[in-house]
C-alpha cells in the first residue's frame, strides 16, 4: 500500500469520527470550536501568559532607558537653630535649588547588547505564549473527547443494567416455573450488581469529565457536537517531525533564549570598558537675607553683601575602570554558564518535542487501527449475543452465556467509543507538536484575535514616567456560579 492510500485512509478514518446519528431537540449544540473560542477568550491560563508576555514587553524600555538622558532637579530649604559660635557670616535660613542632566554618550556596549537582549526575550515569550495557548486548546480538546466519551459510556452502562433487570426478572420467572435453577439466579443477581457499580463509576467520571470541562472552557458542557475532522495531519512520523522542528513554538522560544543569554554575555563584557558622558549643571541659593557680613560701597558706607548666589556648570565625565575586586570577570563567567545551560536546553527542548512527536503520531496511528479493530468487534459481540439469546430460548445455552455475551458487547462498545476518543485526542497532540494548533491554525470564531505585538509596539518607544496603563482587572471568566454538575446522561450529546 502506497503511502498516499495509507494517509488517505487515515484522513477518512478521522472523518468518521464526526459522523453520528443526528438528535432532535431545541438544545443549540455545542461544537468543538465553540469550545476553543470560549477558551481563548476567558481561560485563566492563557490570559495570565498573556500578562505575562506583557510584562515581558517593558524590558526593552526599561533596557533603552539606560542609554537615554536623566534629568535631576533637588530643592531645600533650612533653617538655623543655632549658629556656629564662631561664625559671624553664617546665614540664618538658606533656599537652595540644584537641576543636573546627565546624558550618557558611551556604556561600553551595556546599552546595545542590554536592548537586545530584551528584544530575542520577547520574540522567546511570544513564542512561549504559542507554546501555552496550544497546551490550553489540547487540553480543551481532551476535555471535550472525555464528555463525549464518558456520556457515551454512561448510556451504555444504564442500559446494560436495564438489560440486566430485564433479564433477572425473567430469570426469576422461569425459576418460579421450575424452568432455572437458584444457581442461574444467583449469576444474573451477581451481574447485576457488577453492572450497577460500573454504573456509578461511569456517572463519577462524567461528573468529573464535565467539571474539568467547566475549569478550562468557562461554562458546562451541554449538547456537545461530534468534533469536526482535524485538519493538517501528516503523512508520516517524519513528516512530523520535520515540521514540528521548524514550526514547534518550544522549540522557537529555546533558540531565542539561547541568543538573548549570547547578549548577556556582551552586557557582562561592557564592566570592563571606559564610560564617557556628557553632563550639565546649575544652581540657586538665595540667603533671605540672613547672611551676615557687610560690604562697603566707593564711600565707605556699610551695605549688606551679596544674598543670592548662581552658578551653571557643563561638561564631559569619562571613567576608566582600571581594577573592581574581579567583579566583571566573575558576572562574564557566570553569564557565559547561563549561555551554555540555554544551549544544552536547546537541545533538551529539541529532544522532548522529537520524542513527543514521534509518540503522539504512533498513538494516532494505534487508535485509528483500533478504531476498524473495536468496529468489528462490536458487529461481531452483537450478532454473538443475538444468537445466544436464540439458543438458549431452544436450550442449548444457559443464562451465564447471556450474561458473558452481554458483558462482552458492552466491553467491545466502551473500547470502541474510547478509541474513538483517544483517536481525536492524540491527532489533535500530533498538530500541536508541529506548531499548527493555535488560533489563527484552527479557524477559531473567536473575534479578532490576540496579537502580542500590538503590545509590544505600544510600549516598546515610550519616553515618559508617567505613562501608565489602567488598574488591572479581571479577563478570565470564573465558574463560581457555575451549577454542580450532576451524573446524567446528555441526549443531546453525540458520540465521539
């Protein structure tokens, strides 16, 4: 079989996991997408990485601020409560008032290297905030699958123990009648309460299915669609791979920290060079009158001195480090270990996302073979009940037949329902190792979405101090008031 058949067939396999029988009723279903947007919208952990990258943001201008002028302006005012002894000209209250601007006009490279070093840290946290807003959409993915399933596998259990009442009141009856024996009694007795235990742990598992729902989406889980078919999948693990290494935000976001931490390196350097900048200076001090000492005119007359003095200073300042305790060579050291640890974490990173790839399609390939295998084994579970039931209404087989048959159909039903699901699941984890499982990837109805660099852009030349944003309030939804979520099946619901 040629690889394209064997991809084709795997692409129709998929598709079916989106076709189900159709259900009547005025509930507005839920569909997959609709879950994401939700998602994307008010889930906590993506809107808090998006703070973060926000915060990530004001590094470069924090980082250009170093290499831009710095105005100071100081005023005092004082008063003398006791004059020196021996001073006669000491004044009694002074006014004083300084302005300095210093404008720096070489750090040795600290600045430069300083800004872009900040700048591959943001183009890292954009690629990290990818990374986290496929996690959210694989774990909403998986979340979604576990309601379906376990609604599925909820309705199945209900009526396997309808089966089974059914069953052990007719055991009851052909016992009365002397047909049975206690013995066939007692076995469809004891597979009733097996049932009815599973019962209660599906209606557990859905309980929790939708409550994880309701902690990821926002809101419950209610008449949930089949997922639409997933888009992109590859042909072969390779294939993968291959696009995972190019297009896989882990792997993006790794590199950029490994070239920021080169930067680093650069900033370190910078302690040993010579600083040059450029400063000005001016002052005022007017002595209220109060200074002592007089001063005599062309005539010899008395008058009072000077009460006001100005002065107005500029200039150049080079400094020239010639020994600091070994402080540079010590931060140059520790930087250029920061660097090699961000490079063996590329590789590490390169390593996880390879692995994590190869496996995801591997388990994607399983559950598609599964799915054909749990097919036939449930057309073949339900024809085997059919005819036991046949045979033993001629007395060739016995009710611990039923029961066995029964409980096989059952088994082949969850299995088949649960591969569907980890089918979906881990197709959906194949496209996010390979970078294609955000937003814009899946189409998302989501309104505009979020761009981190119309952030980045906002903030990346500001000048002032007092530019600051609005108080912080909440984005993500809470789910406070949110019902319990409560063990019944879902009608509306479709099969995974």
């Amino acid at each position: 079989m040629t690889a394209k058949r064997i991809y084709n067939r795997r692409c129709a396999a998929i598709a079916l996991l989106s076709l189900s029988p159709a259900f009547t009723g005025q509930v507005q279903a839920e569909t997959l997408q609709g879950a994401l947007a939700k998602a994307y919208a008010g889930n906590p952990t993506l809107t808090g990485a998006r703070a973060g990258q926000r915060a990530t943001d004001e590094n470069v201008p924090i980082q250009k601020a170093s290499g831009r002028p710095g105005v100071d302006v100081t005023g005092s005012f004082s008063e003398s409560i006791l004059k020196p002894t021996i001073s006669f000209t000491s004044p009694q209250r002074t006014i004083n008032a300084q302005a300095q601007l210093n404008v720096p006009i070489y750090q040795g490279g600290a600045v430069r290297n300083g800004v872009k070093a900040a700048q591959v840290r943001v183009e890292a946290g954009q690629a990290n905030l990818r990374g986290t807003e496929a996690s959210v959409f694989s774990q909403v993915v998986g979340a979604y699958m576990d309601v379906l399933r376990d609604n599925a596998v909820l309705s199945l259990n209900q009526s396997n123990v309808r089966a089974l009442e059914v069953n052990l009141q007719a055991t009851n009856d052909r016992f009365e009648v002397g047909d049975l024996t206690r013995t066939d009694v007692a076995q469809s007795q004891s597979r009733l309460a097996l049932a009815r235990s599973d019962l209660q742990t599906a209606q557990a598992n859905l309980v929790t299915s939708r409550e994880n729902y309701i902690a990821l989406v926002g809101e419950a889980p209610e008449a949930l669609d089949s997922p639409p078919p997933l888009p992109g999948l590859p042909a072969t693990a390779d294939d993968a791979v291959q696009v995972a290494l190019n297009d896989n935000p882990d792997i993006l976001a790794a590199k950029k920290s490994r070239i920021a931490a080169g930067y680093d390196v650069k900033v370190a350097r910078a302690a040993r060079l010579p600083t040059l900048s450029g400063f000005t200076q001016a002052g005022y001090t007017n002595y209220l009158h109060t200074l002592g000492g007089t001063a005599q005119d062309a005539e010899g007359n008395a008058i009072e001195g000077p009460q006001v003095n100005k002065q107005a200073a500029a200039g150049v300042q080079l400094s020239i480090p010639l020994y600091q305790g070994g402080q540079p060579a010590a931060q140059v050291r520790r930087n250029q270990a920061l660097e090699s640890q961000a490079i063996e974490r590329e590789i590490e990173v390169e390593r996880g996302v390879i692995s994590q790839t190869r496996a995801a399609y591997a388990s994607w390939q399983a559950s598609l073979e599964s799915i054909e295998s749990n097919q036939k084994a449930v057309d073949a579970a339900d024809l085997a009940l059919e005819g036991v039931r046949a045979e033993n209404s001629v007395g060739s087989r016995t009710i611990l037949d039923i029961l066995d048959a029964e409980q096989e159909s059952l088994r082949a039903k969850v299995q088949m329902v649960t591969a569907q699901r980890n089918a979906y699941v881990a197709g959906f984890s194949v496209i996010a190792a390979m970078g294609h499982a955000e937003a814009d990837d899946l189409g998302l109805d989501a309104g505009t979405l979020y761009d981190p660099m119309v952030n980045y852009n906002r903030v990346k030349g500001k000048w002032l101090d007092w530019s600051f944003d609005h108080k912080p309030e909440p984005v993500a939804t809470r789910t406070v008031d949110t019902p319990t979520q409560k063990p019944n099946v879902d009608p509306a619901s479709k099969q995974p």
